[in-house]
C-alpha cells in the first residue's frame, strides 16, 4: 500500500490518490469543497481523551504512539472497514494540526505499513 500523509490545509496533487481525513473533528475554517477529502474515516481517529492528553506534545509521543495502536488494535471491525475502504491504491491520510511530526497520520501510515505491508 503506498501511503503518504498531508496536511488537509494544504493543496491537493495527483499523487495523493485517495484523501482520506482521519481526524475526529473536521478542520477548523475549511470548507468540505476546499478540503478535497474523498473518505473521513472519524472512527481512525485516537479517543478525545487520548487527544486531550498527548496535546501534539513531542515528548509525550512515544507513550502516545503506544497508546494510539493499542485503541487501533482493540477495534478489529474498525480496521477492516477501513483497510477496505482504502483500496489497493495511492492514498494520503490528512491531518488537520500544525504539527507535522507526531500526530495520528504519521503513527497510523507507520500502523498500516507494518501491519499490512
């Protein structure tokens, strides 16, 4: 599976095949028809609880990672209609925080690509 990561925010290229938001909240001042966003797949997202904590802090990352796969692991139905739903194709996951390093994208591609490659 060919799986990139990108902000929302920004513009969309060809090479991104399938835009899939897996953010929980849909992105602050952005119109679904700017977003460009083929599948919004909430249900990706960590828990509001585990959001709140991590905060996009770097230092919590690791601890958050953890965390974040052990939610991911605990909802196989969630999983499969998402693998499902994703196709064999290009996709890129899109976030909507300024942090470009440690956010659910990021750990989730890393999620896919060792548990599906």
């Amino acid at each position: 599976m060919d799986i990139h990561v990108k902000r929302v925010y920004e513009a969309p290229s060809p090479d991104d095949g399938k835009r899939v938001l897996v953010d929980r909240l849909w992105p602050r001042g952005l119109s679904r028809e700017k977003a460009h966003v083929d599948l919004w797949l909430k249900e990706l997202a960590p828990s509001t609880e585990l959001r709140k904590w991590f905060n996009h802090e770097p230092e919590k990352w690791d601890e958050f990672r953890r965390r974040y796969l052990q939610e991911l692991q605990q909802q196989p139905a969630v999983l499969a209609h998402a693998i499902e739903s994703l196709g064999t194709g290009p996709v890129t996951l899109l976030f909507g925080s300024r942090e470009a390093r440690f956010n659910d994208a990021v750990a989730l591609k890393a999620f896919f690509l060792t548990r599906f490659a």
